[in-house]
C-alpha cells in the first residue's frame, strides 16, 4: 500500500491554513460544510475565528456542528446557538446546528460494534466537507483529531451517546463515563466510517491544527494548559494518515513538555481509533509529510 501524502506547515496562521489547503490539490464543490469544534464556554483553545475566517470565506463554507451529550453551554441548541454567538464564529461565516431539527440514522457496515450512526439531520444540506480540527489531548479518547472530529462531532447528542455507549441505550449521561473502553473506541472509528460512505470520501478532505496542546479537549469549560509548544498545520485526504501523523509528530517533538500529552494519549489506549479505522479501511498509517516551509 503507498504511503499517504500529509502536508505540512509550521506557520499556524491563516495564511498557513490556505497553504496546506491548496497543497492538497483538490477542490470541494458544492455547498460545503466546516465541521469544527465551537468549543466549551470556559475553554479557550478551540480554533479562532480570525484563524479560520480566511479559508472559511475561499470555500463559501457554512461552519456545522451538533449539540453535546453531556450537560453544559451546548447540550440545547438555544445554548449552543448562544456560544455560537459569543465565540465569534456567527461573524465570519453562515453557521448550522445540524441536529436542531432531528437526526438521521447511518448504517454502519461492517464495524466492529455499532450497526448504525445517529447524525444531525441537515448533513444532508451538504456535498462536501472539510473536517478542520484541532488536535489536542481528550479525557476518554486519548487524544482529538479528524477520526474524532467526524465520529462525535458529526453525530446529533443522542448518537454521541450511542457512540461512547457502543450501541447499548444511554440512559444517564454518567453512562458515557462508565461504558467500555475500548468499545468506544472502536465504535468512534465505526461512526467515521458511515459519514464517510455517506458523504463520499472523494467529497472530504481533512486539516488538522497542532496548537494550544493541551491534555484535555475543547469540550471541556476548564482546560488544563498546554505544557508543550505549538507544531504546526497538517492536512490530508487521509484521516487515519493526518491523525497518526499529528501523534507521532507530538512522540518526535524535542519539547519535554510532551510527557503529559503522550501519558493523556497512552492512558487512554487513544491509538486503538487509528488502529481500529485502518482496519476499516479507512485509510492508511503509513503517510509521507511534505514539507511545505521547505519547497521551493
């Protein structure tokens, strides 16, 4: 199998997410959806909208997200539409609650725990999209990239329950705290699986921003801060190449300051969703990063 191409830029800026898009070689076409995380009222290292703002307005993109699962500033869309509004992404580009009208279910076809993915219903206003993430450390899932960004952050809140309960019935939010483990793990890369054979995967293509590094993820309204510097931006066709590439890049980091979120990542077996979506097929560990600083 060949290598995946991941590119690569250390420039963490607006310009540089242009770069690495353009780098890829592709056009989305049609009404194009920016899935990000709108982040956790609290929280403060979610991607910025004058970081996004600039590629977000190159693809006429509308910026779509879904409500949480657990309680919080997201857990309703009145709530969520709210901390759309204060975190300024409402200034830069249409924005859309998937699931605030309903949700529609994905068969998941041949996964390893799951039959069928709930997602917010309006993913199909949409003929491509690009997963813009922000790769940093998450409390259960080890670590957040573009296989989680597309498995929770697509799903509507009663599939993210679905998801961390690996099919079994959430009947308290706790639930999602006390499910097994690895199963959720498995049923992330179950749930990538069905938006990815629903969208097309020609029809997706995925960016990963490594800065604000912190162990815990933008849901949370109280993040630890980062103890490592900023890397860089990665983009990819591949979401199994960009998110294995982001975690060996944190391993290859000189900064000592990476202990904390390598513990975050191997505490919580976060390299079982790579695994597990390789074996999906749905894409490939083995990648090549092309330097974009150092082209001419």
């Amino acid at each position: 199998m060949k290598k995946e191409k991941v590119y690569f830029t250390r420039e963490i800026n607006p310009e540089g997410l242009i770069k690495v898009y353009d780098a890829l070689g592709v056009s989305l076409s049609g009404k194009v959806a920016v899935k990000i995380s709108t982040g956790e009222p609290g929280g403060h290292n979610f991607l910025q909208p004058s970081l996004i703002k600039d590629l977000v307005d190159d693809l006429k993109g509308t910026i779509v997200e879904c409500n949480t699962a657990y309680i919080g500033r997201r857990s309703t869309s009145a709530k969520h539409w709210q901390t759309i509004k204060e975190h300024g992404f409402m200034d830069i580009a249409p924005c859309d609650l998937m699931d605030e009208e309903g949700e529609m279910e994905l068969p998941v076809t041949c996964g390893k725990q799951l039959e069928v993915n709930y997602v917010g219903s309006h993913l199909n206003r949409y003929d491509s999209m690009l997963v813009l993430s922000h790769f940093k450390g998450h409390a259960m899932g080890g670590f957040g990239g573009a296989l989680k960004n597309v498995a929770i952050g697509v799903a509507s809140a009663h599939g993210k329950g679905h998801i961390h309960c690996s099919g079994e019935p959430m009947n308290d939010p706790n639930d999602m705290f006390t499910a097994d483990h690895d199963a959720f793990l498995e049923s992330m890369a179950d749930a990538c699986k069905a938006v990815m054979d629903y969208m097309g995967r020609r029809n997706m293509i995925y960016i990963s921003v490594a800065n604000r590094l912190s162990v815990d993820c933008d849901c949370d309204s109280d993040p630890e801060e980062p103890k490592m510097a900023d890397i860089g931006i990665f983009a990819s066709l591949d979401p199994v190449a960009i998110d294995q590439a982001c975690v060996d890049a944190v391993y290859q980091s000189p900064d000592d300051g990476k202990e904390a979120l390598i513990e975050r990542i191997e505490s919580r077996n976060g390299i079982h969703t790579i695994e597990t979506a390789a074996e999906l097929g749905l894409g490939n560990r083995e990648y090549e990063i092309v330097d974009l600083d150092y082209e001419s």
